[in-house]
C-alpha cells in the first residue's frame, strides 16, 4: 500500500489528519489487493473504509477505474453522494427516483468515465442500459463496495431479493476488489454473506469493532400504559441536556402520541415521519442537523429517521415503543454519543407493544396470496395509470381491513411486487425519498413467489422479535448484544 497515497487522498479529498485504527488495517487490506468484510457500530465510519480506496485506486490507475457501491436505502446513497460532491469527488448515483432522461445523462458520463464512485440500488444490477455504460467505464470496477451486506442473507434482518444475485454479478465484473459493509451482523449472517459472494473467511476476512460502546448507557424500564409512558419519558430526559431522539414503530401512533408528550415536556418537540410533506421534512431535518445542546430538542420519529444523519452529539435514544429485532435496537442506540461522551439509551416496554410489532412483522411479510390479488388488481385498473397504496387498499383489503389485516400491509405488498419486476416507482417531484407513486411493469405469475419462503421468513421475524423481548429481561444488555452478535 502506498501510504503516501493514502495520507494525502485522506486530507487532500476529506480534510481529514488520521485514521481511526480500524479503518488504516481495512484501507491497507483493500489497498492491497484483498477483500473485507467489515462489521462497524454506525457513526463509525465505514463508508472511508470504501470512499478512500476507490480514489486512491482511482489515481494509482491513472485517473482510470471507478468505485461502485451498492446500497439498498435510497435516501442514504443520495446523503453521502451529496456530500461527497460537496468536497469536489465526482460522484453520482442512479436509482427508481431518477427520472429516464437523467439516468441516460448518468449512464453516458459513467460509460465515459467521468465519475469515481458512482452509487447503485441492487436492482440495477439487472437492467441493461446500467450494464452497458459499466463495461464501457474506462478502467472498469476497481472496488466493489456493498453497503448494508446483512440485506444479502435470508439470515439478515432485512433481506433484499436483488442482493442475492450480487456474487454472480461479482464474477461477472472480473471479481474486482470487494468490500461488505454493515452494522450488524451474526455469525450466521457473516457466513451466508461470504457464500452469497463466493468468498471464504481466508480470502474475505473480518474485520470487527466491538459492539459495546461504554459511553452508552443501555437500560430498559416498564410501563403500563401511554400515560406511564408519558411520565417515564419526562422523568428520564430530566436534567439531560442535548438533542433527543423518541422513537416509534408506526407513524399512527407517533401522530397520537406526540401531542401529548409536547403538553408535557418543558423543551421543544418536533415531528418527523415518511408521510410529512417533502418541505416539512427538510425544515425538520435541518432543525435537528443544527440544533445545539441548549436547546434541548426532542424529536419523536419513525425509526426510518437516523439513516445517514451526521450528528455527533445526539444525548439519548428512547424506544418508545419494542424495536422490531435486535439488530435495529443496535443500530438505533448506535446513532447516540458519536462524539464519545455519555449518552442514555432506553426502552420503554409496555406488553401492548409486543402486539403492535407482531402485526408490523405481518404487515412486512404479505402473503403470496395477496400479493397476487394486488397484481390483478393493478392490472385490472392501473395498468395504464400510475397509483399508490391507498389507490389499491380499498379493492383489495376493503373498507373494514378484509381478512383481519391492517391497512398498513399494502405498502409492503407494493415493495415486493416492485423487487419481483412488476412495478416500480413513478420518479415525480416528491418522491425524493423513494416513497410515492408506483407504475405498471409487467405481470407477474403464482411460480413467481415463492409462499414457502415467505412463511419461512415470517418465523424468522417472529423469532427475531423474541430476541428482543429477552433482551428488555436481561441484568446486562451490552453483555446480551455481544453474544448475540458473536463478536
């Protein structure tokens, strides 16, 4: 590895002086030729561990050879490319928000090598026009990086069907240098993760922080009912100064909650969930981006919020309502005390809470049934016009919530049918975020959707789940993440 290299691309591209330790040993391992993969607590760092070497390899060839990353979450790609452009690095992405004119802008500078990283959904891995303007890149792929890798495995949290082609797709571009990323992961993830690429541990080592973080402070406590919630809440911010974060697990409850939580708390509250209007997240957002300490600001969020967001000195995390699996606690509280000093994390558990994440778990996982019955009705009455899920819910669940299903499923449905080809997203002003208006592709037949591995996959989530109820039983939660996760 060429240190010299290293030292000026870290302060000439980032402004940064040094690496942390972990991320000089993944960068040399890289550099020099190897594959890592690499496990790190969020707010840690990892995306150096990739943005770094596909400059430095970007400038040892040349000026020739690009960085691709793939990343499953579309509002993080757009964060990072955003700041990455703000430094002068050429960088660019391409997902279902980006409108066919200015993909095929995208493609033509990509084929032409006018880019060093360029971003990617998995997805895109199967379109043509991606695959072209990649085989005429000049220099072709000198690092592949796969951001949030637990999305390879059926093991993992949240899979993502398109990922489990991405080792073939490896092979395809002349296994170049590779890199998988990812906050959590358990031994048995780690493993599929590597078959899923075709590598072993010899030729793809690990690379591992520890997922105990002594600066946090992990308790759980009991409540009964909202209003014990409520006076939980307030007694367990009082006389911690800094900006907070509340989170729940579905935006009805958020909206029914945070009126009261604002009558009772003395320091601002603020909202913020995936169905507020685009300008009134941004003000959000940035309020939170910029609050200080003295303000003391709360903000009472979906745990969608926190993907990508750079704020050092979040003081505490509290779940009001039971984290769907452990792996999304850890990532959660692991957005708290970036900046090393102490920060409280808590759960607030009350038993109804449990019920909730159950149904969402079913809501996540729609049934090849429905799915089906969805697609017949896109096809029946939006195969020419674009549509939303409240389009779809009243003809296919009804008025009451047929079947005994909330109404909440069809958003989910939406997803897998737009991950089997069948539809995707309408790239129209608001739909920045990857939620919106979806479009007739194609239809789709039963031998497409595998039932068996639905059901299979409902288990696991279930199971997942009672992770977390042991987790809110335990004397020592750090103890209780760590062997969980192996580490």
């Amino acid at each position: 590895m060429d240190t010299g290299l290293i030292q000026s691309t870290l302060s000439d591209r980032f402004g940064l002086e040094s690496l942390r330790p972990l991320q000089a040993e993944i960068i040399e391992q890289v550099m020099d030729g190897g594959d890592a993969l690499v496990v790190m607590p969020t707010g840690s760092g990892k995306s150096l561990c990739f943005q770094l070497p596909s400059l430095a390899m970007n400038h040892e060839c040349g000026g020739e050879g690009i960085g691709l990353v793939f990343s499953p979450l579309i509002a993080l790609m757009e964060d990072q490319v955003h700041a990455l452009k703000k430094r002068g690095i050429r960088a660019e992405y391409v997902n279902s928000t980006v409108s066919k004119p200015e993909r095929i802008k995208r493609y033509k500078k990509l084929a032409a090598g006018e880019y060093e990283l360029f971003y990617a959904t998995p997805e895109r891995m199967t379109k043509p026009d991606f695959r072209a303007a990649l085989d005429q890149c000049p220099g072709g792929v000198n690092l592949l990086a796969i951001d949030e890798c637990h999305c390879v495995t059926k093991w993992g949290h949240d899979l993502r069907p398109a990922y489990q082609r991405i080792g073939e797709f490896r092979h395809e571009l002349g296994d170049p240098v590779t890199i998988a990323l990812t906050a959590t992961a358990t031994r048995a993830v780690r493993e599929d993760i590597r078959v899923v690429l075709g590598t072993d541990e010899d030729s793809m080592p690990l690379f591992a922080a520890p997922v105990d973080r002594p600066n946090l402070k992990l308790s759980c406590e009991t409540v009964w009912d909202d209003e014990d919630k409520i006076d939980k809440l307030r007694s367990t911010l009082k006389g911690i100064e800094g900006t907070s974060i509340v989170y729940f697990t579905l935006i009805k409850d958020l909206d029914r909650m945070a009126p009261l939580i604002k009558r009772a708390m003395d320091r601002p509250v603020e909202i913020y969930h995936g169905r507020l209007p685009p300008a009134e997240r941004r003000r959000v957002y940035n309020q939170f981006i910029n609050a200080t300490p003295k303000e003391n600001l709360l903000l009472c969020a979906t745990n969608a919020f926190g993907m990508g967001v750079d704020k050092s000195d979040l003081r505490s995390v509290i779940h009001a309502q039971l984290p769907g699996s452990v792996e999304a606690y850890h990532q959660e509280v692991g957005r708290a005390g970036r900046d090393g000093l102490p920060s409280m994390c808590k759960i607030l558990y009350a038993q109804s809470d449990l019920t909730i994440q159950q149904e969402f778990i079913r809501w996540q996982n729609p049934t090849a049934d429905l799915i089906m019955q969805t697609m017949s009705a896109i096809e029946a009455r939006f195969n020419h016009d674009d549509f939303d899920s409240d389009d779809l819910r009243i003809h296919v669940i009804g008025k009451g919530h047929a079947h005994g299903l909330g109404g909440g499923v069809m958003e989910y449905v939406l997803i897998r049918l737009a991950e089997y080809g069948a539809i995707e997203l309408t790239p129209i002003p608001g739909n920045e975020r990857g939620q919106g208006r979806y479009r007739y592709v194609r239809t789709i037949d039963d031998d497409e959707i595998d039932a068996e591995s639905i059901d299979e996959k409902l288990k696991r989530d279930l199971m997942r789940l009672l992770d977390v109820v042991n987790l809110t039983k335990s004397a020592d939660i750090p103890a209780y993440i760590t062997e969980y996760f192996g580490l």
